[in-house]
C-alpha cells in the first residue's frame, strides 16, 4: 500500500482559558495536521501538537521538516510502520511531535485497511474513559477557586492543578480546591519541573492529607535521581512526563524506582509504535500509566484514546486540550459527552475516526508521487 500523497498544514485554534505552566503559556493551539493518501485510495490523518519548552520543536520547525520528510515516505509502504518510524527518526533530530504525526496517519491507515477501529486494531475493547480538567497556574487562590468550579459545574469528576509556585504557595491553592470539591473528587497536581527536591519535600509533606491521586514531574526532568529520592521521603506517588519520551527513559525510571506512574505522550514519544513499547516496558515493570496531551485537537485526542483503549495499564486519561478549544476544526473521532464528567465518547468506525475540516488549514503543502 504505497504513499502517493503528503498533505500538509498548519491548524491555529485559540483556546478559551490559558494554560500557564512553570514551563510556559498556552494561548492557542499551533499545531501541524498531516494527511496520507495511497495508492489503495485509504488516507490517513496526524496531527503535531509541538510545546518548544518540553519537546524542542515548534510548528514553524515541524512543518518545514514535514515538506523534506514528505519526499522519503512518497513511495514506500504504509503498513510497513516500523521501518516507516524509523526512518523518520533516522531522519530527525528533535521533532518527536512530527513524528508523532506521521505515525498516527500510519495507524489509521493500517486500522482503516484492517476495517477496524484503532483500537481493535491494536487489541483492545471499550471502556468507560473519563479525562479530567487542568486548571492553570493562577495569580490567587480565589481565581483558581474560580476555574475549579466550572470544572465541577461542568460534571467532570477529576481536576488537575498546575502548581510549581515558589515557596510553599501552592498548598493553599490546592488545599482550598479540595474544600471546595470535597472528598468524591479526584485531583491531580502536576508542577511541570517548577520545584527543586526541598521545595518538593516540603509542599507535598504539606499536602499529604488532601488525598491527592499523583504529583506530576516534580522536579527537573533530568534529576531521575531526584525523583527516586522524593518517592521514599514522602507518601504521595509520583507521575514521570517530561522525564518520559521513549520506552528506554521507562526502563531507567523503572531501574531506578523513580516513579509511581508514567506519563505517555504521543507528541514526546514520536506516535503510537513508541508508546506502544513504554506501556509494555511499564507493564513488566509493576507501573501504571496515564496517558496525556500538549495542546492536540480531536484529532491527536483520538489516536490517544484509541491507544488508551488498547492497554489496559494506561490508568489515568488526561486528554482534556480540545475541550478548551474555541472553534472545533474535526470532523468525527472522539467527543466530550456533554455534563457527563468528562466521559469520551469514541468513534467506532474504521481507524481513529477523525478527519480535518480543510477549509481552516493555513499554508497548505501537497507533494505527488
């Protein structure tokens, strides 16, 4: 099933609250969408959801590899995808979020091909998958109060606090979060690399009683050894992410003892084949794994469900970017049922089941066999 057709674009959507991480500010989504058309008349849909600050690429630097990349798949074989994966890799350095992109549209056209959803495809069943909702970095406790109950309003039944703060200022906004939601719902902290091991130390010890699920990448994600040291001197479980791109960092953490869970992303990991190595190396390990998101649309969000529905030591599901988003530029794939707590809903047609409405795609790029 040989490629005959790369398309490629950018796809800009402002989001309806920003992000603010230790790392950075979301605003919008600056993504790069990709679609593969074959010989056979399947086509595939990818999309790079690029955050400079964690997976050293942009858009900008994610479409111009896209145009060079384009020129080696055109003519191979769709459903060969780990010599298709590799050959990206073997061809970049730094654009995992690119790669990631090819890759989905492999698996969709692999899926499509089979006649199945991704997820059959991959060897997995539904299951109930709810997301929670992240509340950015916020300037007081009562803004952040703010944000926290419309995510209640809304039905979802797990938050995710941005913290990193100097100090020892996060506690009061999480310790307020909890009171206000009470005991049934479930937070998560993710402080993005914001704190060194004795800001760590002291804000979880702080922390320990408000029954939190996780803290996410505590410190920098080079101090693994750190890591390892904050899980036996406090009580709450630590999540890996920036630390995680590839199934070797989750043989190093597991080596270590350095996490509790690890965070699979489709943009760190370069796509589905990688992530489908972590989860297995997690497995054999005792770990369980969550699976997250930078700033995808439907689109990314779908490969990420489907792949969550496919492993079932993928646990914690936070795949909540596109909720946010303004205007919806996909077309099928997965939804957010609506007052449902954050409940997917998942296409079950062939492949992951999204499709971009073209029409809002800027600097459109094709390239023929």
């Amino acid at each position: 099933m040989k490629i005959i057709q790369v398309d490629i674009a950018n796809l800009d959507v402002p989001i309806r609250h920003a992000i603010s991480t230790p790392r950075g500010t979301i605003t919008a989504a600056h993504n790069v969408v990709v679609k593969l058309t074959t010989d056979s008349g399947i086509y595939g849909w990818g999309e790079a959801s690029p955050f400079a600050a964690i997976t050293g690429d942009s858009q900008q630097s994610n479409y111009l590899a896209a145009t060079q990349l384009a020129e080696i798949l055109l003519g191979q074989d769709a459903l060969a995808i780990e010599s298709r994966v590799g050959e990206l890799f073997n061809a970049t350095c730094g654009e995992p979020s690119l790669v990631s992109a090819f890759d989905m549209a492999f698996y969709d056209i692999a899926a499509k091909a089979a006649g199945m959803p991704l997820y059959q495809f991959l060897g997995g069943q539904l299951r109930e998958l709810r997301t929670d909702m992240t509340i950015g970095l916020q300037t007081s406790v009562a803004d952040t109060l703010a944000q926290a109950q419309e995510v209640l309003a809304a039905g979802f039944v797990a938050i995710k606090l941005k913290v990193g703060r100097d100090g020892l200022k996060d506690v009061e906004h999480v310790a307020a979060v909890r009171e206000l939601a009470g005991a049934d719902i479930a937070i998560r902290i993710d402080a993005n690399q914001g704190w060194d091991l004795p800001t760590a130390l002291a804000s979880l010890r702080a922390m320990q009683s408000l029954n939190l699920d996780y803290v996410e990448q505590p410190l920098a994600a080079w101090n693994v050894r750190g890591l390892a040291e904050l899980r036996q001197r406090q009580s709450i479980p630590v999540c890996a992410d920036e630390s995680l791109f590839s199934h070797i960092d989750a043989l190093n953490l597991a080596h270590m003892a350095a996490a509790d869970y690890l965070n699979i992303k489709l943009g760190k990991a370069g796509g589905i084949f990688t992530a489908l190595k972590i989860s297995a190396v997690a497995e054999a390990a005792g770990l369980k794994c969550m699976i997250g998101c930078f700033a995808e649309s439907r689109l990314g969000v779908s490969a990420a469900a489907h792949l969550a529905l496919a492993r079932g030591n993928i646990h914690f599901i936070d795949l909540d970017t596109a909720y946010q988003f303004r205007q919806d530029p996909i077309r099928g794939g997965v939804h957010y049922a609506e007052q449902h707590g954050g409940l997917m809903q998942i296409s079950d047609r062939p492949g992951h089941g999204a499709e971009v409405d073209e029409s809002g795609l800027r600097t459109p790029y094709c390239i023929r066999l």
